[in-house]
C-alpha cells in the first residue's frame, strides 16, 4: 500500500467541494415553497404509522363533493407535511400501506375529516393510526402544534407567523 501526502492547500479544496456537494445535496431535499394560490388554503401536519407492515403509505384525501382528491405519501422520514388545497370540506377516506411502492397494498377505510379555509394556514394535528383488532386500525387525533411547527419552519422558512389550529375530527 502506497501512503501519498496531501499538501494543506489541496485538503482545503477537497474539504470545500465535500461541503458544496452535501449543502447542494441539501437543498435537493428542501421541498418547494408554499405557494397559496386564491381560493386555497394550506394544511399542515403530521401522520404517524404505529405498524411494522406499513413502512410507506398513502392517504387518500378528497374533497366531501367530489370534485378534488389527492394521495399524500407517508413513510418513516417523511411524517410531517405542508400541502395547499382548494377550500372546502374533506375527508381522509382511506389509508392505503406498503412496504415497496410497486408491491400490492393493504386498505383501511378511514373517516377523519378537516377544513380548508382560503388564505388560511392551518395545523390540523398529529394523525396516529396504529393496528387494531382483525383488519382495521385505531385512529386518533393528538395536538403536537409545537413540535411540528418547528419542524415545519425548518423545510418552509417562508410559513406565516399565524397559523390556526383547526384539528381533524375522526368520525
């Protein structure tokens, strides 16, 4: 094994381009700004999956008349979310729990709804699904506003200072 000295100058530039690598390798990962457009609100919150069977999972949200859904991803490193939709009334109608995107998944009837309020920000809470007895899960809202704010205005520096809390109300 041949040992090769490095001069202090050459360290220096390796050492700067490790950190240009891992800050551009960071901004990779920083999700895009909240963009409101009028008659939308922002939603913010968090889901926690108390299941080995369910390393990723979708929830199905849609809009109580019909006119808009949409599948939030889930998986253990990403739990807390921010997404923007129209105003209305919704329901998270199903989750649906994989353990590889491409495998087949397992579906559980869900009934929690939330408001969407225009121009509005607002934290829905914590969402805890975990097994239950046969097939179905137990579902409970918890209020972590704190704790998911915080981690929030870390991806989304630009989140306003007013945020309201309007929690899920599992039905």
């Amino acid at each position: 094994m041949q040992v090769r000295a490095v001069s202090p100058a050459g360290c220096g530039v390796a050492l700067g381009l490790l950190l240009g690598c891992l800050a551009a390798g960071c901004a990779l990962w920083r999700p895009e700004p909240l963009e409101v457009p009028p008659g939308h609100g922002a939603v913010l919150g968090r889901v926690e999956l108390a299941s080995p069977q369910m390393l990723n999972a979708a929830l199905d949200i849609v809009r109580v008349d019909g006119t808009f859904d949409h599948a939030l991803m889930v998986s253990p490193g990403h739990r807390d979310f921010a997404i923007v939709l129209p105003r209305g009334a919704y329901r998270i109608v199903a989750l649906r729990g994989f353990k590889e995107p491409q495998e087949e998944h397992v579906t559980w009837p869900l009934r929690v709804g939330f408001e969407v309020t225009p121009a509005t920000t607002a934290y829905i809470g914590t969402l805890r699904i975990s097994p239950n007895f046969g097939p179905t899960v137990r579902v409970s809202v918890v209020d972590e506003y704190e704790d998911t704010l915080r981690t929030l205005r870390g991806l989304y520096p630009d989140l306003p200072q007013t945020i309201v809390r309007r929690l899920m109300t599992p039905s």
